[in-house]
C-alpha cells in the first residue's frame, strides 16, 4: 500500500506543479530570476544539513547505549536551547546583520555535529545545545536575509510569494534526497557519517553565503535589547502580531508532534500476521517520501489557493482541515489506511501552511525586529513540545493534545482575519480588493505601532 501510494502522490504531484504553473504566471524578469537563485540554494543547502542529522539522531544516541531518560534529556535540552538562548542570539541577526547569523548557524550546526563522534552524555549535551541555537537561526536568518533583500531591490511583493511556495517545494525534494544521502553513507561507514556530511555541506555552505550574499540590517543603530524591546512592544501592541505568533506556535507545536508519534501510530496499526521480526513493521523510507511529496502538493495548492483567496481567509479552512486528519488515529487506531490517509491529509496542510506563514510573516512584522519576533514566535513552540515530552501520555492523548491546539489556532486565524478586515487594514490595504486583506503601508496613521521599514 505505501510504495504504490507514494508512487501515484509522486504523480499528483507532478501534474499539480505543471498546472500551478500554466495558471500561476512566473515572472520573466531577469534580475529577479538571478537573485531568487542567489537565494534558494544557499537556503536549500541549509536545509540539506539539518535533513541528514534528523533521520539518525535518535539512533545514534542508542549505538552510544544512551537510556530513554538521557535520550529524553538531550532533546529536551535541543528545544530549550532553541527556546532560550536561540531568541537571544537570533535577534543579533537584527543589529549585527542577517548574513552574518546565516554563517553563525553553519558554525554552530558544523560544531554540534562534532560533537556527535564522542559517546559521552555530557559532550552531546553541548552539541545539542549547539544544535537548538542553530535551528532557531536556520528558521529565522534566512527568511530574515531574503525579505529585506527582496525589498531593497525593489521586487514587487507578488514575486516574494512565489519564492516562498518554491522553497517549500524544494525543501521537500532535498529532505527526500537527504534521506536517501544519508541512509548510503550510514549503511557503508556508519551511523555518525550523515552527521560528517552535514558538516561538509555546512562548510560549504559558509563558503558560498560569503561570496554570494549582500549584508541587510534591522535596526542597526539599536543594541540588542532596544530590539527586544522593539519586538515586544510590536507583539503587545499589534494584535495581528500575536496572533500569527500563536498560529505559527499551535500548528509547529502540533507538527513536530506529529513527527515523533507518526512512527509508532503507523506500526499500531498494522496488521500482525505474517510478520518477519527481522525487518522493520513498515517501510519508513517508503512512507518518508509521500510524505514529503505530501508536502510538495500543498505547495502547489497554496499558489492555486492564493491566486484566488487571500491567505487570511483560506488558512482557517486549513486548520481546520489538518485537524481533522490528526483526528484519525484517535478514532479509528487500527485501521492503517485510514490513519495513513489522515497523515498525508495533514502533510498537504503542512505544504500549504509555510508559505502562507511566511507570506503573512512578510506583511505583517515590522522590518527592524523581523528576525528577534520570529525567534519570540518560537519559545511557546518550544514549551508546547517540551511539555509533551516530559509527560508520559499515551498515542491517543497525544493526538488529542494535537487537534486541541490546531483547533485554537484556527480560532485565532478567525481573530487574525477578523482583525485584518477591519475599517483600519482595509483603508490600508495593497491588495486587490477581491483578496480582501493588507499589509501595513510605510505610513501608518498617528496612534498606531509604527511599521517602518528600514530596508
């Protein structure tokens, strides 16, 4: 079932990308094209390195004869770095340049990866430490790097949304090839190889930033914690930016989740006769890869969605539909196809999700704090996975506590729309008005939180 699955969603998703793209149009524009790719493989690349670590982490740490409690201990330590310490150092991308925080996260990334040649608890700790620091900076930086730059060349805001849907897709062809990388690698020389080729790819990647990219700034003039206070005060005072912080929390906190429950929702659900106890329950690889084709699809369906709607409206439908297919394996646990549909239903949510976050990101969060808010958008992601972690739940109580908090996020996606349909967005609005949403202008009214932008 799962390889001819995988295969017919490989498929689906070749004729949705070539029809996205005869509806869609692609800009012509040559200095547009050239900078797009300035882009893409530099953030791809960033991606391949954090790809070929994810697979064999866990793996790793039982070779090393880590128990489930320090193994606990170590992820636990990764998401609190991420929470903690990654929002301080994140937000130097602001001041210090969002160039130079792209190459902090290579170093920090390529020095974790070190650290995972020694079987000791204490030295992966540190690496872990390392690691949660790096992806604050890999899931800010970047985005950080590319809107500013994007405005100060001067591209019209609608190319933006086409890079983003691109990278999605291309996130998920490398996390397939990835896997592929790594799993060779692994079977010849071992299970830490992945992490040597992380770091090679890393180092390369260090390489390419500085001779490709152009620095950009937030507020340059401001110490790190005028920027703090800059994003806070944005966050309090702009309701729209809380909200799309809690958004972007409940559903991430939803889906990271998912990835450490999927595994074994699947094997409950199959079928026990028959069952060669020297191969895995079910083929990993096979259903890695829908996934992420999954994934390609609903980037295809979000440029087809935001051609029509406006990303504010279509995303409540979004949530909610990714609830209901985490909703599956708490109603019907063993019945396989029908839990595997309810997964690949959520991966095409998830397609969907990141480009429309990011294209709301770029609306909506002040220039001079951008990558300090979207780092502070991270620290209750963290705390939601965190607690889940540290509670001994069962499978079903997990996925209820899934589509508990897609279910808030999408009422808050109906506080944010209601929100930036209100008297003040409209009259502020850049869109067409059958979209019916709003960015904010450079000029906003007397009395409202400035949203200048510095690029």
């Amino acid at each position: 079932m799962f390889i001819y699955t995988a295969i017919a969603l490989c498929v689906v998703g070749l004729l949705l990308y070539f029809f996205s793209h005869s509806i869609v149009p692609v800009s012509g524009d040559v200095a547009f094209k050239t900078f797009q790719w300035t882009y893409l493989p530099v953030y791809l690349l960033a991606m391949v390195a954090d790809w070929l670590q994810g697979p064999y982490m866990y793996a790793l740490y039982a070779k090393y004869e880590m128990t489930t409690l320090q193994i606990q201990q170590l992820f636990v330590a990764g998401f609190g770095a991420s929470m903690l310490f990654g929002t301080f150092v994140g937000s130097f991308a602001d001041k210090y340049g969002r160039r130079n925080n792209c190459i902090l996260y290579c170093i920090l990334y390529g020095l974790s990866c070190i650290t995972k040649h020694f079987a000791d608890f204490y030295i992966l700790m540190v690496g872990r430490l390392l690691g949660g620091v790096a992806t604050s900076l890999l899931f800010s930086a970047f985005e950080a790097w590319l809107v500013c730059e994007h405005k100060k060349r001067g591209f019209p805001d609608e190319h933006l949304t086409s890079i983003f849907a691109l990278q999605t897709l291309g996130n998920s062809l490398v996390a397939i090839i990835s896997g592929v990388v790594a799993q060779c690698f692994s079977d010849i020389y071992g299970m830490v190889a992945p992490f040597d080729v992380s770091l090679v790819v890393l180092i390369i990647l260090i390489f390419v930033i500085i001779t490709s990219w152009t620095e950009n700034y937030g507020d340059s003039s401001a110490n790190v914690m005028t920027s703090f206070s800059s994003a806070l005060s944005s966050i309090r005072n702009d309701p729209v930016i809380l909200y799309l912080g809690l958004v972007q929390s409940l559903f991430e906190g939803a889906m990271y989740t998912f990835v450490l429950e999927w595994t074994p929702a699947l094997e409950l659900a199959q079928p026990k006769l028959n069952i060669d106890m020297d191969k895995p329950l079910i083929p990993h690889g096979w259903i890695f890869a829908s996934f992420m084709v999954a994934v390609m699809i609903g980037s295809s369906i979000f440029k087809l969605l935001n051609k029509v709607f406006s990303v504010e409206s279509f995303m409540r439908v979004v949530l909610l539909v990714a609830m209901v297919g985490l909703a599956v394996p708490i109603f019907k646990p063993m019945q396989q196809t029908a839990v595997y549909t309810g997964f690949l239903v959520f991966e095409m949510c998830i397609g969907i999700f990141w480009p429309a976050l990011m294209e709301m990101r770029k609306r909506y969060l002040p220039e001079e704090a951008r990558a300090t808010i979207m780092n502070f958008y991270r620290i209750p992601l963290n705390l939601l996975v965190i607690v889940i972690l540290l509670q001994d739940l069962t499978m079903a109580a997990i996925f209820k506590s899934c589509c508990v908090f897609l279910f808030i996020a999408f009422l808050t996606q109906c506080l944010l729309y209601k929100s930036v349909s209100s008297d003040y967005y409209k009259n502020q609005s850049k869109l067409p008005e059958s979209k019916g949403v709003v960015p904010f202008t450079d000029d906003p009214p007397e009395g409202h939180p400035e949203k200048e932008q510095l690029c």
